[in-house]
C-alpha cells in the first residue's frame, strides 16, 4: 500500500513527514537504550528479508495482489521502535530507489507501515499474548498482530488521501473497500509472519526485550 | 546466532532473486481501491528518478532476470542500510 506521489496534498504530506521525522529520531533513541551490538547484524539480515519478501506480490482475489508489509514480524523479533526503524529504512529505499512509493508521500507511507503498523502490532502481540500461554496460543498472537497491523496501515492511508481531498467517494466507501482487501492481505501477512516468526524461534532467538528483561533481572541480582 | 543471521540472509536473496520474478503484477489493494472508485488518475508520475525504477535493473533485456538482479541489489543495499543505522544506534551503548 505504498502511496504514490500525487494522492497526498501539501499540508498532509507535510504534516505526515513532521511526524516520521519525530518517530524516527525517537527510535533511534530507543533502539540504543533497548538493544545491544550484537542485535545488530539480526536488524540487517531481517530489514533484508522485508525488503526482499515486499518484492513477492501474491494474488489474493479478483486480480487484486498483496505482499508482506513486515511491521508485525519485526516487532515481534525486536520490539517496535527497531521495526520501526527497519521498515522506515526499507520505505526509504524503495522510494529512491526503486521508484516504489512518491517521495512526498514517503511520510505517509514511513508514519503507515512503519510505526503506526509496529505500535499497533505490539499492541496486539503484548495483550494476546499476555492472557494465554503454549506455542499455538503465542502463534494466534502473532497471527492477530499482524492482520491487525495491515488493517490500521490501510486505514491510516485512507485517512490521508481524504483530509488531501482526493477520494472522489465518501470517506466510509473507500475505507470500507480499503479494509476489505486488506482483511484478505491480512491473512497473508499473519501467515508468512507466523511462520518465519516460528522458524526463527526455533532457531533460537527469543524477542529483544525478552533478553533485555533477563539481562537487567541477572545482573540485578 | 550466527549461523541463523546467515540463513536469513541467503533466505532474503534466495527470495529477492528467485521468487521476485514470479511475483503477482496485479494492483496492490491501495492501487485496486483507487483504480475502481476512479482516484488513480491523481496519481503522478514519481517527481524523484530512482536508478532501479519499478524494480528492474535498467540495460538487461530479460524482464526476468532484470528483477532478480534489482531484488538481489536492493536487498544488500537494505543490509547494510541498517547495518549501518544499527551501529551508529547502538554505538554508544555500554555492553553488559
């Protein structure tokens, strides 16, 4: 849901690119207060695989396609500010780049995906998982998070294109069209994230502030 | 660890490369909703020229392998964006 140059007025993309710019100063203040050096190759490789899995559009329905955003996957690993910082940079890139997404919209897009989609998707993850317990249960929390991270990024990208004035219908008809593809990309998202969030586990490689939280609890005691 | 940020890596360019190409080409949902309730023509033209515009390394005939190479370039380029943004976020902190 990259938006293109164009569908964003001044004050909107302005105002947006305001924001991104605060969201991304503020983590990377809070990436160096919660995440140690060695996480750092870890942030590499999973900003890569991001960037690589957004290129792989899978067709939902009715000729209509999808590819994973990302946000929920990194801030189940690392927390939401390094995801917030990851998917910024992927945005960033793909913008100058790779022509994918305008440049003023890039606050947008950066505000969207990238923090709104990580917050929110932390949320989701803490909460959920925080009533139940057992692998399946962990893995209905990523799966929620994610779905509901695509949700509020297509929503927060409906708002702007109205408050710019250039949805030709109400705002409840687009919102309504925009929410119903991406509930099915959605589902997409939760199960690609489930599933790579799995591997990685299994790899060995519990949450960042997991870490953190027995890092301060020993060397506490 | 090691071993896993590895295989996530060669995961990410075995994705980029050979995946990417095969990817759907059908409009994204923000591009369907546009398309169908009639707001794609506000779209632009990008103001900004990218190098790898629309992810196809430009000069290479073959579309297919055009994408492979943009997707195996942008997903270095991604690697050692944040590497490097990591470092500086995390330079200052005092290992336990």
């Amino acid at each position: 849901m990259h938006i293109p140059d164009g569908f964003l007025d001044a004050k909107t993309w302005v105002s947006a690119a305001a924001i991104s710019a605060g969201a991304i100063s503020y983590s990377v203040k809070k990436t160096r207060e919660a995440l140690s050096e060695r996480m750092v190759p870890v942030m590499g490789v999973l900003a890569a695989f991001i960037f690589a899995a957004q290129m792989i559009n899978f067709p939902i329905a009715g000729g209509t396609s999808g590819h994973l955003l990302g946000a929920a996957l990194a801030t189940v690993l690392l927390g939401p500010w390094a995801s917030g910082l990851i998917i910024s940079t992927v945005l960033i890139i793909q913008c100058l780049f790779f022509n994918d997404g305008g440049i003023t919209a890039l606050g947008g897009n950066i505000l969207n995906m990238a923090f709104i989609g990580s917050l929110v998707a932390y949320a989701v993850y803490r909460s959920v998982s925080g009533i139940g317990g057992g692998k399946r249960w962990e893995q209905a929390a990523v799966f929620l998070a994610s779905w509901v991270s695509v949700m509020v990024a297509a929503f927060a990208a409906t708002v702007e294109v109205g408050v710019s004035g250039n949805l030709p219908v109400s705002f409840g008809v687009a919102l309504s069209a925009m929410l119903g593809w991406h509930a099915l990309i959605g589902i997409g998202e939760g199960l690609i994230t489930v599933a790579v969030v799995s591997f990685v586990r299994n790899a060995g490689l519990s949450p960042a502030w997991q870490q953190e939280k027995a890092q301060s609890e020993v060397s506490g005691a | 660890m090691k071993n896993t940020v590895l295989i996530i890596l060669l995961a990410a360019l075995a994705v980029a490369v050979f995946l990417s190409p095969f990817a759907s080409s059908s409009p994204d949902g923000l591009e369907r909703v546009a398309e169908d309730l009639g707001f794609i023509e506000k779209g632009e033209e990008q103001i900004l020229k990218s190098p790898i515009p629309d992810y196809a390394f430009p000069g290479i005939e073959n579309e297919k392998a055009a994408t492979a190479l943009a997707g195996a370039v942008g997903t270095l380029l991604t690697f050692g964006a944040v590497y490097a943004v990591g470092r500086g976020a995390s330079r200052k902190k005092k290992e336990a």
